[in-house]
C-alpha cells in the first residue's frame, strides 16, 4: 500500500490541541514522522513505526498537586496499582497517549477505504444538555455525510443550530471554569456482511472494548441502544428487503435498529454506534477533597486543559473504529481465502 | 479451592428455562457435571471442564424458517459469515452457549468471594418502558443488596413496586405474541483498589466487551453512563474522603459518578454497570420480510422462545463480571507479588 | 468441509496403547465422537468439538507413590507449582492429555491436505543406539514416503534393517524393566512459500515451541540442526535454482539445509524437522530415591507403562505439525487476500 | 526498580558489532536512551521504552543484489510472503534487530536478579568441528561461571585451550572468505520450582520457541538433548535427594538430565539448554545460484558481515532465556498469590 506522513498528518490535525478558543491552549505540532516499515512510499509488509515528539511541556504547572489526588483522575488508582506514580500530567493515564491511536488508525482506514471503500465518520451529537433533534439525527445517519460537513463548526456537530448552542454550552463552561461533556455518534458505511466472530468477539463487543478503553468515556451504545429496550420486538426487528444490485445479490434490512450487526456479525448495514463521554476532571473551580493522608484540602488546579474534549475525540472514536474493523476483517479474510 | 457441582447449579437454575409463565417453555434440567481439575471436591490448579446435556430440542420447530432468515437474527449473517449455516435453532448463536458462561461465572464469582469478599449482585432495573425510579435506585446501589432480595419476584427487580408494573409489561407482550426488553443494572463491592489496565484494557474496557458479547445486549454505562454527559465537571467529579479502617489506610470517593473506576483502575468503590437488552427477536407475531433469495413473504415462527429474556439474564450478566474480574485480579496479583 | 469421525480415528489408532508387544498393555479403544460444529457430515465454520472417554483405568496401580515424587516425572514440579497434586496417574502431566492434539491435528491434517495437498509424514529415526544410516535417511527425506510405508513396521521405521535392530533395543530393555529413547524425523511436503512470520514467530520457533510440549522431548533440530554447526558456509548455503512448472513460476534450491525455512518463512522445499525423546521415566527396575520429605527410599513402579514411547508419538508430531502449519497459513491468507 | 541505561548498556555492548578482529567491521555504538516507563531512575510499572538509533549505514553496499536472492538469506522469502522486500540491507530480516531483544532482556534480567538472584551465563561451546571436551563441560555446568569468566577470550569460551582453538577456526574462516556455525550453552541458575505451564507452554517449549526465534538458530536442546535418547531410563532418570538449607526445605536431584525442568515445570535445578547457529549465509566465496527471474548466474557479496556470529549471540541468548522467564514467573506469581 503507498503510505507516507501526510495519510496520517491530517487526523493527527483533528486531534491537536490548541486548534481553537474551545480548546485547551497548550500547543504542540504533533508531527508525525515514518520510522520503519515503507520504502520509497510503500509498506513493506512489515511493522510500521511512527513517531511524534512532545514538544510543549511544562511540568512547574503540576507541582502543587503532588499531595493531592485529583478528583475523578488517575492518580489514587495509579498509585494503588503501581506503589508510585508519575509526578506530572498524568503520565501513562494522560490523554496524550491517544495520539498513537489516531496515527495508527489512519494507516488503518486507509486501507479499509482502498480495499472496500469503507468510510469511518464520527461526529457530535450531544454537549452537556444540547443534544441533535431525535429526527434530525435519524436523518443525518442515513444521508452519505463527510468528514468536511463535520468539520465545518468548532464542535463537530452537523446540524449548524445545534452546533451554536454546543459553542455557547462550551464557552459556560470556559467562563465557569467548569467543564462539560458530551456524546459522538459514529456511522461507519460500506462494511462487508461476515465480520465479527459469533461469541465472545463479536463485531459490537470488540467496538465496546475500543471505545471505552479511550480516556473519559462512560457508555457505548450499538444501535437503539439503551433506548432500544423500550420498544416492543415487533417494532424493533429489521425486517429484510431485497438490496441485489448488478454487482452484488444481497439483503438489507427496512430498519437499522440493529445498528449493522447481528449476532455479532455484520450485515452489511452501516453500523452505527454512540460514545458517552464525561465532562473532564479537571477544572478551575476549587473542589474540596483531601490529601493522599487524607487530610481534607482546597485544591486549585492550573494546568492547561480543555473545557470539553468531545470535539477533538471525534477522530480518536474514528481511529478505534478502524483498528477494530481493520482486526476483524483480517481475521475473516483468513476464512474466505479457505 | 474446594468445588463441586452444588456450588455451580445454583447459578444455572437462575439462568435455565421454564423457572416461571413468564419465560419460554422449554424445558431443561441443565445439570452440570465436573468432568476434570478437582479431586476429592478440591481444584487441582489444572483446567476444569464442566460438562451440562442439552435434554429437550425439537429440530422441527425449525423447519419451515429454512429458507427464510428471521429478522434480527443471526441466520443471515452466519451465512454470510460461514457460507453456511446451521439448520436448527440458531445454533452457534442459539443463547444456549450462555450456559457455559453461568457455569465457568459461578467458579470465578466463589473464587472472587473467598479470597477478597467480592460480591457481585445484578437486578432488572427497566423493562419495557417500566423503570424504578430514579430515586429508589440510587439507595439500592448504595445499599447491601442480596441476590435473596434480587430473587423475590419473578422479574428479579427488587423494588417490589416497580417488579408487579414489569411483570404486567412482560404479560401485555406475551399476550400480544410479542416480546420487550430491558436493563440490568450490576453491583459489584469490595473490589481492590488497583484491578484494570492502564490503556487499552482498562476495567471498564473488559467489562463492555464482556457484556456485549451476550446475546441481545445494546449498551453498556459505566457509573453516571450516558447521563453523565449532561452535567458540569464540578458535579461529576467525585471527591476523596478519608474511609481509613483500623485494618486499612485508604481513601473513598463522596460520590460514585465514576462507577468505582478511574483511569481505567479501579479505586476501591462499588464498580457499578448498566446493561441493555433489546426485546427478543423471535415473537409469535407475523413479520412482513424477505427470504434468502430476496423474495417478500410472511414469516410466522414457532420455536418457544422467551417474551422477554432480561431476567433469565441476570446470572449472565453477574458471571461475564465475575470472568472479567478474575482474570484482571490475576494479572494485578503477578504485579503485587513482584 | 467434510467431515466425520473417520477422518479422525485413523490417526488415534496409531497413538492408541496397546497396539503391540513393544508397548504398554493399557487397553483403551480412543473412539472419538464429534459432538458439535458439524452438521451432515459438514463443518459449520463454528468450533468442533471432539470427545474421547477413558475406558481403562486403575488408580490402585498408582497407590504406593503417594509419598515419593517418581524420579523425572511431574509430581515434585506439580507439588511446588500448585501446592496439590493429582494422586493418580500423573494427572495432567499424563501423556494420555496428548490424544486430544492427535485429534485436532487429523481435522487440521485434513484440511491442509484438500487446500494445498500439504503431506506430513513422520517415521523413527532413531531408538538408543540405533540410527537409520546417514545416507539412507538422506534419501528418504527426498523420496516420496508414506505412511503405508512407516507403518510397516512395528517401529514406524521406513528402513526394514535399522527396524529390525530398533526392535530388539525395545525388547531389550522390556526384558530389562528398562526404557529407551529415540528420535523422530518429519518431512512436510508442498507447503506453500511464504508461511511463518518473520521475528518472534519464525515458523521453525513455532515448530519447536509445539514439538517441545511434547511430554518427553528433549530437543528439536530444523534443517541441518546441531550438524549444521560443524560446516563452513559455503557448503551450508542452499543455492537456488528455477524450478518452474507450467503452473507456477518459482525458484527452488539445490540443497536444502534450511529445512525449507529461510528467514522464519517457508520457501516451498519441504520443511524438515527432528525431534528428541528422552527414554520413558516410568521403568521397573528399582530407583534409589527419597520421599517428598527427603527420607531416602527404594522406588519399585508398578503401574503399566511403555518401554519406548517413540513409535506412539510418530501421530503426535504430525498432529503438532499440522497444528502450526494450519495456523500460520491462516495468518498468511489474512495477507494474501489483502 | 531503580532503572537508568547503564543497567543496559552492557549487554548492549557485548552485542554490538566491530567487537574485534573477528567480527564485521560495522562500527555502530548503540547507545540506548530509556524514553519513558521511568521517572528519577525509577521505574513506573507502566511499559518502558528504549531507543537506540542506527548510525553506520551503507546501502550502496547491499546495489548488485538487487536482482538476485542472496542464498540462505530471507529475501526471497520475503518476497513471497509480502509481495515486496526492502531493498537494503535485509529490512526486518537483518539480524540487526535483535539489539531490541537484549535491550529488553537487560531489563528482565535484572528484575530476575533482585527478586530472586536468577542468574543467566551462557557461553560458547561449540564452533565449527571445534568442542568443549564433554568432561570440561560437565564441569562448567556445574560450576559457578560467571560472565566475566566468559568473556576472558574473543570467542567467550570459559575454557580457555578450546578458545585458542576455536580463534583458529574462526580466523581461517575469514581467511577463505567464508563462515563458520557454532553452538552456545546457557545455564540459569536460581529459578524457583514451579515455574512453566503443564501442556503447550511447558518451560522448555516457551525456550525452544524464544531461541529458534534468533536469526540463524538451527537447534535446540534441554537438558541431556539429543545424547538423552540413546541411554536407558535407569541411567537418565534424575533421583531425588534432598537439598533442605536451614531456609528452605525442597528437593534436589542428583544428576540434571531434565535439565531443570519436569513436566514442564522448573524443579529447582538449574535449567540447561543449547542453542544451534549456522554458519552466516553472507560469504565473500563465489556462489553458483540463480536471480528470481530463474537465471543462473555468480554471486559476489560485498557488505560486512560476521564469519563467525557466535559470540556475539551470547547476549541474545542470554536476553531470550530472561524474557521467558520473566513471564512465565510473572504468570507464576499471579497464582502463587492467590
């Protein structure tokens, strides 16, 4: 496959911090760089190594936390886990670690796209109490959206009014010194029927995984999800319809209830997902907690961090996607080839 | 450990079918049997294979849905998958494979309690649109929930009130020849402080991708979930609090947002999930859809299938936590004894 | 694919005890049943399940070892490891375990057969002191044995002299309560070039990784192996040539001192391995050993063993053989198709 | 653990190419640089990583073979198996990168001294028709060797008359312009019992596996190896004794043919095996092969490369043997604590 930086630059861009008032104003390039694994702009087959530097760091602004494990943070856990803990911004449990996951998910939906045309678009569809209307949303999951029609707002939210409210819920939140959450609606078109093992990897099982082992999350849904257990079997079964084209004898389903997946396997449907993401922990705010003594304290927290961090998740929810479905298809392409 | 069967069908007998009017009338006894890794009613250390019949499969239950594959269920998939599927009652993805998952759950679960007190408790907290009340729910999480307590109405919900409004939900479905679903919400306490990996196996990570790999499942939340979104950092965040023992120096959180987890590790609070279940595919009711060549027909099913699986799924949902916690206690005990 | 338990009996025939004067009179039939992940005699594509149930069993055989760990067996290292241990014939550590890899390798076998018309065929090499001479094994390996050939013997060694005198070294050390060991050589033609991965999994470190779980091995050589050590590399080097067909454009060598492997990956020569079997530790001589708590003692085994496990393992190792090929081609096509 | 780079680096630079007059004239330092997983020369229980940048690089060197698949190399496998290969050099087949094996075993093996004084010395006993005589090894292996001892002469051979003769060997290699193999023997002292999985990962199975994963490795044996099949099992029974200290009471063996492990599992004895290298495929010699388009033609290597790589890949050895047994400790530990 031909690969070089610039396949992998533009999610890392989506990503950065710094890229507008939103966000937190700690700045870093976040350059990417090929290490190993292509020659003359062609993987080898091999593995690939990419590489991006830390360049804005500055570890005085964590100094007066030491004493004092941050609310809803890594450091009582980390410490409990390991018997230490790095001394400034989070270490291991910084969110900055989920910059390899957008540069090897890149690389990865590359090739989902060259091979099957598959496209990974994820986008905003809630901000602490601004949510996209109900039938707005059924709409937006079945028209052909783009990564550019995501990208037209600071907050990623396709629907232009919904997004002046998610600016204006974000910068409460900034004049608060407060934060806020919010929830990514992820639709992921052109997926082969056949992928996803029928036990315990199954395709909406593996999602899951992925999704919550990113920073801040708190809730997956496939599908109807949670609202799904609220309606009776016989408005929730997608009946299946003729789909054959010229090219290709196949069914699809009237309804999308099962969000492309049946019994963990995908049918061929675009499978649509969601992510519930928590407002960050850290805040201007004062909070009143206590010392890893246990001494009840005042903690003022600098550091630079952002007031909502859903904008930018949106490329790191695509990223996961695609390593999940770049694994899976692997794994059935080893069957078919059979 | 000492082990033998007893401690493993009372877990089974929750799970099997035929326990009430309100589940399907198939009927199993679903005996299990320990084939290997115990002598003398004690676990050798090597692996334990446990053995259950199926007894009562009626093949031709099935045989008019041979050219038609069920709505929001597996057969098409499969066929997509495989090239080929099995002829009767779903097979590979037939539920039935969740008897394995109750019976190694019940091994891992007295293993858990034994060595750490862990106890593990799961209940129906929504079915159909019956939900108990946001209120009445929040003293039961924090309160000393019994499985006893959970067993007391056939809907496995124990707030009494709420139980006779789903058991009316489920009737309504059962005589609509139609089918619901729900929510199980699960409890788990006494869980150590340290148990999860820091990045992509974080514990809640574990606990989504056991949970949607059971059969139904739609979402997942951990802690404050898909709600959590909506409020400001400064309510979310939960603070610490000396909850120092005479045995044990450590701290506690005020709040519980985090479902007892933190950067993926847990932090010594309840670890509390949420799980969704759509309403069963199979119902009774004539379903307007396609057979496998693409021509529209009327599917009517026999089989003898559940209205509503969500209680039966209880001891489901409390041995994927208890597989999930073992194996994470596990890899942290390597660590601790180093 | 097709399959039924036929496919499967034949290979655990040639494990099975009791097949001959030369091995243990411990009687067992090691009829296999498939008890799922078929249907009509057709694989699913979902996981087969294969039972084989003991028959023959006298733990009273094993009674008076209860307090002394057999000298080179598995009950001091079972005892340290997990604190208990089985009381009777070995447990786990029984080779009686290795009838479930003969099992699994016949599926394999067979399907690599059908996909690549790959053939495994292993035969004995050696016992004690006697070794098939060195220019008749050169020649075995490039001719096109069976294993209608192997098994013409009771030894399972293709060359009748060298059988012979293996014969009599088994007799002798039965008359002696003695045992003896040997060596197994296994040629695997028609492997496709390309299979094995290139670092930590090279194909010949999967082989030796499945050849050394072997109960009772002692040492695996791919290629030229300990031999290769002693020449310069001008004579070690295996020159190419072309060795098109009509069908496939492809080079060979000339010689074939890689074992078929270079780099970890297969080149398309046959793939050529030996394996090492120390002498069975079980013997009925009397051993001048100690009791689990140090007190020096006279050992005298009952139990009924075999004086030479070797020509029973020839089934093994090609099970173990089939198992790594099939996994690694499947890896592989998960590429190719890419 | 206290963790800085010099912990590293001396393994490193034992590994490292331009050692003497018998190795490749490649000069590079590589020098490792620890980039996270420790704060304060501390490490933070979180994944540490080790850099060390190439710096002699010449890939002109590599131009005339562009065409032809050098002999007993991997770039004709590579080609098959990717398709493509790196043009230089031998890319991910270059023997080169197991400089991030000793890196990483530096680690593990300090962690295996710390904890339980695990000790790894192996050295080199065999090159080309030259070998340690049996009863000088015998010795050795029960000797308290140390690495000093072993790198007292160029070829690390801790017997120094089979030294002299081995430089000899060596010498008249690179003279003629061609390679020699060798063999290298490891012993690691102060394993506790108990450590090595029962079926597939026995001990001895992980070890086959790391060390057949070294490039050029042609064999492997444990304990009495290949020489064990032609005793009896009344000579090569290892009898018990017991070895009680006032701080612990166990069991010893007297002989150590199972080469510390039985079953699987590590007896307290030390563990033993040998490693088979053959001689470098790269050679100044004229070579008769063919280029891929099957044309017979003369080969004439130029790049710089080792006549003898044995003693160098004493440390990748060493490094292999701690990387298993850190693992297979650690997964130990998770039970023992339990």
């Amino acid at each position: 496959m031909k690969l070089n930086e610039s396949d992998i630059q533009g999610q890392l861009d989506r990503r950065k911090p710094g890229q507008s008032k939103l966000t937190t104003p700690r700045k870093e390039q976040d350059l990417v760089k090929i290490l190993s694994g292509t020659e003359a702009n062609l993987t080898l087959g091999t593995p690939i190594c990419l590489v991006v530097q830390n360049q804005d760091f500055k570890p005085a602004d964590y100094a007066n936390m030491l004493d004092i494990p941050r609310p809803s943070h890594a450091d009582y856990t980390y410490q409990k886990k390991y018997g230490i803990r790095s001394s400034s911004g989070g270490g291991r449990s910084s969110a900055r670690e989920t910059i390899g996951r957008v540069a090897a998910g890149a690389v990865a939906e590359k090739w989902l796209y060259e091979k099957y045309g598959i496209e990974i678009i994820a986008y905003v569809s809630g901000i602490g109490q601004i949510q996209i209307p109900t039938e707005t949303e059924a709409l937006l999951k079945q028209s052909m959206l783009k990564r550019s029609d995501v990208d037209q707002n600071l907050v990623r939210c396709p629907d232009e009014k919904t997004a002046e409210l998610m600016v204006h819920e974000i910068e409460a939140a900034l004049n608060d010194q407060d934060s806020v959450g919010g929830i990514i609606t992820c639709v992921c078109r052109n997926i082969p029927a056949g992928i996803g093992e029928p036990v315990f990897d199954k395709l909406e099982a593996m999602l899951a995984h992925a999704m919550l082992s990113i920073p801040a999350t708190k809730g997956f849904e496939i599908g109807s999800g949670f609202d799904g257990t609220k309606v009776k079997g016989s408005q929730h079964n997608d009946m299946f319809t003729s789909k054959t084209s010229s090219s290709d004898k196949k069914l699809g389903t009237k309804t999308n209830n099962s969000g492309g997946i049946q019994g963990g396997i995908s049918n061929g449907e675009p499978v649509i997902f969601r992510v519930a993401f928590k407002p960050p922990a850290t805040i201007g705010k004062t909070q009143e907690t206590c010392t890893f003594d246990g001494e009840e304290c005042l903690l003022n927290a600098k550091g630079r961090h952002d007031p909502c961090v859903v904008p930018r998740a949106v490329p790191i929810v695509e990223a996961m996607a695609a390593l999940v479905l770049v694994d899976q298809i692997l794994i059935q392409q080893s069957r078919v080839n059979s």
